[in-house]
C-alpha cells in the first residue's frame, strides 16, 4: 500500500513539475491601447476612404461610358459597336488594375499598412516577449478575436501588465 502511495505520489510530483506555465493577452486591447497605434489607424482608415473615392470615380466613368454605348448602340455600325465595347472593356480593366494597385496585396494601402502598424507590432510582441521571459512564462495566448477560447481564468490574464510594461518604455 506505501508503495502505491509513494507511486502516486511521485506521478504527480513528476506530472506538476512537468506543467507549464502560460498567460493569456488580449493583443486588440494593447495595440487600442497605444496612441500611436490608433493614429495609424485613423491615417489607414482615411487614406482607405479617399482611395475608394477614387475607385469609385473609374467605375462611374465605366458605367457612364456603358450607358452612353447603350443609348446609341443601334445606330451605331458594328465596327463602332465592337470599338465601343473594346473601349469600355479596357476601361473597366484599368479600372480593376487600378483598385488592385490600392487594395491589393501588394498595394499601396498595405504597403502603408506596413510602414505605420508593422513597427508597433514588433515594440508590441518584444514586450509581450521581455514580459514572459522576465516572469518566466513559457507560453503567451491571445484572446484577441478567438472564436475557441472557450474559458479561461481571469488570474491568467497579463494584458494589463503588459500595456503596463509598454508605457514604461
């Protein structure tokens, strides 16, 4: 009987030494949390608005050139009918290529995405990374927009600490 006492004993000595110790952040609440992330923002949001304006104004120039087309499509030959439509086909390409050259990817409003947010993720993640190491934390989870977080203790959460740690840097 001691002997599966001790057994059991040790299992669990092994099994709590063995555990690891986590926090849980909410990235959303740090980044809202810093000025200088929210400026970015409001500069990505209005710089977002004015390049849609301009979308918008090639796809209204699109649509008045294919309206234009409509009226006087009968009475125009086929040849004119085909250039016509060359015309507005070309137009709405450019107009999409131009869309893609903002809004894409590889656009300019990522690439100035990059530029503003990019440097504050890197301070962000270097003092969530300091935070853990310096109290020996061995993983970091964000609850920021997790559909599966399903529960966890609020003992856990370091958001605080670490918005903390940012402001004295």
């Amino acid at each position: 009987m001691k002997r599966l006492i001790l057994a059991v004993a040790l299992m669990l000595g092994v099994t709590a030494a063995s555990a690891q110790n986590f926090a849980v952040v909410d990235s959303e609440k740090i980044f809202k949390s810093i000025a200088e992330y929210n400026k970015a923002i409001t500069e990505l949001d209005e710089l977002a608005e004015q390049y849609q304006e301009a979308v918008d104004a090639k796809f209204e120039q699109v649509e008045e050139l294919y309206n234009a087309y409509m009226e006087r499509r009968e009475t125009l030959s086929e040849a004119s009918q085909r250039a016509n439509e060359e015309n507005i086909l070309n137009k709405e390409q450019e107009a999409q290529e131009y869309q893609e050259s903002l809004f894409g990817t590889e656009g300019e409003l990522m690439q100035k995405r990059l530029e503003l947010i990019q440097p504050i993720q890197q301070k962000v993640f270097a003092a969530i990374e300091e935070y853990a190491a310096a109290k020996g934390i061995d993983m970091v989870i964000d609850t920021a927009q997790n559909a599966t977080m399903l529960y966890y203790s609020k003992k856990a959460d370091h958001t605080q600490a670490v918005i903390d740690l940012l402001k004295t840097k």
